[in-house]
C-alpha cells in the first residue's frame, strides 16, 4: 500500500503534463479549423476539440488507451487477435524475431566473454571490437545487414533477428566477463590447492559466480533485442511488426496509431524484462543466492 | 608410508617440511623485491609450527610457498620428502584462509564436498567424509545450511572441516582466525588444539596474535620483515594439554616475551 501512493502519483503528474501537453499543442489546428469556418470557440470547446482530433499533434491518453484496446483486446474478444490490423499479429512478429535475436545474442555474449576471460589473445583483441561494434549507430547499419542478407536469399525473421543479437550480445558480453571474473585471488587460490582443472574452476566457481550478472545484463540485453528488431523493421518498409506499425502510422500521419504502437511495444519490453526477472528470482533462489 | 601413526607414536624426527635457504624475490615495478632471505626450518611430524611477524615479514609468503601458490627463487624446499608441487598432487596439505571462501550457492555440506568433487571421490564415500569432518569441527546438524545462515566462527570452523575432509595430513592456515573477535577467537583457538590432538596432523598457522601463537604452538617461529627472514625459532616447553588458562602461567609469560623480545630485535622502528 505504502508503495502504490508515490507510484499513483508519479503516474497522475504524468497524465496531467500529458493532457496539458495536449491541449496546448493540438489548439493551434483547433483554431485554424474555427478561424476558416468563422466561428468563436469558447475555452472548453477549445480543449475539448483538442483531445478528440483524429490527427493531433499529440494524441490524449484516453485516445492512445482507446486504439490500443481496440486492436487488441476487442479484436480477440472478436476471435480476431492475429487479423493484420491487430497489434497482438505485430507484435507477436516483433517479438519472435526479439526472441531469436535475444537468443543469438546473449549465447554470443556468453561465449564471447568465455573466450575472453580464458584467452589472453582474446583478452586483448575482442573487448575494442566489441565496443567499436557499439559506437555505429544501429540505425546506419541496419538497412545494411537487411540489404546483405537480402541479396543472398535470407529474409524475414533472421535478418530482424540478426539486429537484435548485434545489439544484445554487448551487455551479456559486459556482464559475463565482468561475472566470470568475479570470484577474487583467494577463491582461485583455494582452487588451485585442490589441483582443480580449468573446466572444473569454471563449472563450479566462475559460472555460478556469474550469475547474478548474467541475470542483469539478460534484461538490458532484452530491452535492447526489442529495439534492434523493430530497428530491423523500419528500413525494408516492412508490413509486419510494431516497427512497421510506427512507420505507416508516421506516412499517413496517424499519430494515435504511432502512439499506440509506441506503447503497445513499451509494454511488451516490460514483460519481456519481467520475465527474465522472474526467471531471476526462482533461479537465484534454488541457487540458495536470494536470501 | 601415507598411514599416519596414530596417538603418541609420532615420529618427530624426519621432518615434513625441510626448507633449506629458501630465497624469494618478486619482480615488482618497483624493481625486485626480497621477499624471504635465507630461511631455513624443518618441521616435524605432528608438530604445531606458528610464524609470527609483522606485515611483510614474508609468513604468508613462506606458507604459499609450502602450498606451490608461490615459487621461491633460490634454495630448496621439500614437503613430504617431495617438491611442493607434487605434494600439492598429492593432495599432501589442506589450506585454511583468512575468509572462509565458502561459496554462498553451496550448502555447508556440499561446501565440505568441493575438494572431494574436484579431487574425483567416489559419491559415497563423499558423504561420510562430509559426516565425519562436519563431527570434528561441531557442526553436525549445520550441512543444510547456507554460509550466510552461519555466524562468522562457523563459517571458518566449516573452512576448516573443508581443508580436512581429504587426507591430508598437513593443515596450513594463514590467520584463520585474524576477522574474528577476541571471544570467538579464545574459543576456536581451544578448539583447534582439540582437533589437532585428536587427527596429529601437522599444522602450520600463521598469525599477528602474540598469546595466540604461544597458546597453539609447539613451536613458534619469530619472523621480521625487509627482508623477510627468520628472526628466532622458538620451542615451546609447554604441555599438550593447554586449558586456556594456561596463559596467565609464568611458564607462558616467559615465552611470550621471548617472542616479544624477538618481534623487537627483528623491526627496527624507523
């Protein structure tokens, strides 16, 4: 109870600046419009024109949560969940090719920081690359990779995914060299008394070591799959996926539907992170790790 | 040759540990660095060999070098008539450090299991082990615990049965008891004598505690730093049995200062 009271009112600030935002942006047409048809508005017509205009600026809150019910729980009481204009068929395309990415992603990052805290070549020459690979912007490379692996006959849900997985690998990469190199002088030290080999070191020390920092950089690498593969829909004029819903929103001008696409793909990016929080909690829990 | 003589039937005289003019230098960026000058020192089978010094008198230093952690540059060292390095494939010596080290996803039972794992026990015999050393150090009835629902005298008390748990009949222990508090430390100390009575293995303890030393040893070694070397060997003539009352007889005052008195001549305050 304690902890609903600031969230509510986070939320109900937000909501206002949002309204408020709202009017004050979306009044100019609202006058226009009156101006060409001669007529005088009063103040609460005015405001009230502004949170109901088909193209505003800024859609109301009431109007993005309208649209998104709309393409997603009316349609599937209408047993219409995966009919094109449903969000729930774009977003479950986004997210098949979210979780691909992730997949691809976290195991190259795994791997990568395996290599790199049991290699002292790779030590050296991995960690500038995978870093420089993080300095091109996603949006630049993009078309690239889509272009690429057009050409050679892959396309759909590998390239989209291929995105992802070059935006989620790095954290896992991160967290996992940063995790496996966790246990200190004195751990290693113990091991070395026991003769343990360098399998046995990482199966029973640097491994479950890293786990609270693979849990971490899973969720950022989570978030950050999202984004790559609606990043991988923008530049193919895709037709399906949440990014695909933002770019024709942003052709015709329907900024509600850009908004509700918005958010639609915000609340998937929750429930993803929930979900590899929860995953978390049960795993560091049977680890005996949680206290 | 392995079978360990039980009870008062000790052989004193062949020496586990036989260092003859152990040198250390580490290359620092500093340029090189003396870590252990000249140090010479048998110790017997069965025997309870505490190093005292201040920092950087090379104690530790001299233990890790038993154990093959490090390497020493000149001189020989020998650990059950071997090379460190085979004693340590012989599993010759169990190794207690100044934190328990137990892995807090490990249940004090599988804790105590780890070396045996690592070492290819069988899974049987494992778990009497497990038992049998969980008895000697009173934690019976703890296994299922996590390190974290332990106080902090257990943890290390279960870093000891760990070091135990396979033979080996040498027990090094590098301030096992340095984070603990005096109270804690009285009691583990009494304990430890206990314990190393009732196994005779060989024990060898590092410590900063003056009483401490005095209280375990049958023989303590006055170390001083720059470089590190051996500032005086001293044998204790106090009996096996030690209540810790012990400490307030002249018998232990005198040796107590003699290791005072040592500390002192070795460190020149400047």
């Amino acid at each position: 109870m304690r902890s609903v009271l600031p969230i509510l009112t986070v939320v109900l600030a937000i909501l206002a600046l949002w309204y408020g935002a709202a009017v004050a942006l979306n009044a100019r047409w609202t006058l226009d419009q009156a101006a060409r048809a001669g007529q005088e508005l009063t103040v609460s017509q005015i405001v009230s024109d502004t949170l109901q205009q088909e193209r505003p600026k800024l859609p109301a809150p009431h109007q993005v949560g309208a649209e998104l019910w709309k393409t997603t729980g009316a349609m599937a009481l209408e047993g219409r969940a995966f009919s094109k204009r449903s969000l729930i068929y774009h977003g479950w395309v986004t997210l098949s090719a979210t979780l691909l990415g992730f997949a691809i992603g976290a195991g190259a990052g795994i791997l990568l920081a395996v290599g790199i805290v049991h290699n002292r070549a790779m030590d050296r020459s991995v960690m500038p690359w995978a870093i420089a690979s993080q300095t091109i912007p996603i949006l630049a490379i993009a078309p690239m990779i889509i272009v690429v692996l057009n050409s050679i006959g892959i396309t759909g849900l590998v390239p989209k995914a291929i995105i992802s997985a070059y935006l989620s690998f790095f954290p896992v990469a991160v967290g996992m060299v940063k995790g496996l190199r966790s246990p200190d002088a004195m751990d290693l030290d113990l091991m070395k008394t026991w003769g343990a080999r360098a399998g046995q070191v990482f199966w029973k020390l640097r491994w479950p070591s890293s786990m609270p920092y693979l849990f971490t950089s899973l969720k950022v690498a989570m978030a950050a799959s999202l984004v790559g593969a609606i990043v991988g829909e923008l530049p193919t004029g895709a037709i399906r996926g949440l990014g695909a819903r933002l770019l024709a929103g942003s052709y015709y001008g329907q900024t509600v539907q850009i908004w509700s696409a918005l958010f639609g793909a915000a609340i998937l990016a929750a429930l993803l992170v929930g979900l590899v929080g929860l995953v978390q909690r049960i795993t560091l829990k049977r680890m005996g790790m949680a206290r | 040759m392995r079978a360990r003589p039980a009870g008062k039937g000790r052989d004193v005289k062949t020496p586990v540990i036989k260092a003859e003019n152990v040198d250390l230098v580490f290359q620092t960026g500093d340029g090189p660095v003396q870590a252990l000058s000249d140090v010479s020192l048998d110790v017997g089978r069965g025997e309870f060999v505490s190093f005292i010094g201040p920092s950087g008198c090379g104690k530790t230093t001299f233990l890790r070098c038993v154990a093959a952690l490090e390497h020493p540059t000149g001189g020989s060292l020998s650990v059950n008539g071997m090379s460190p390095d085979n004693a340590r494939k012989e599993r010759s010596y169990g190794y207690v450090f100044q934190a328990a080290g137990l892995y807090p996803w490990r249940t004090i039972a599988r804790n105590i299991r780890l070396p045996l794992e690592i070492m290819g026990y069988p899974k049987a015999d494992q778990a009497a082990r497990v038992q049998k050393v969980l008895e000697l150090v009173d934690l019976a009835g703890f296994g299922n615990k996590y390190p974290w629902q332990l106080s902090g005298g257990m943890q290390q008390r279960a870093s000891i049965a760990r070091a135990l748990a396979f033979d080996a009949d040498i027990l090094l222990m590098d301030e096992p008891f340095g984070a603990l508090d005096e109270i804690v430390r009285d009691h583990l100390n009494e304990q430890l004598l206990a314990l190393w009575a009732r196994t005779g293995k060989t024990c060898l303890f590092v410590t900063h505690s003056i009483p401490e030393a005095v209280y375990l040893s049958t023989k303590i070694v006055v170390m001083s730093p720059r470089p590190g070397r051996i500032a005086d060997v001293i044998d204790s003539p106090l009996p096996k049995e030690r209540p810790l009352d012990i400490r307030d007889t002249p018998e232990f005052l005198e040796i107590a200062h003699r290791v005072r008195e040592g500390l002192r001549a070795g460190h020149a305050y400047d």
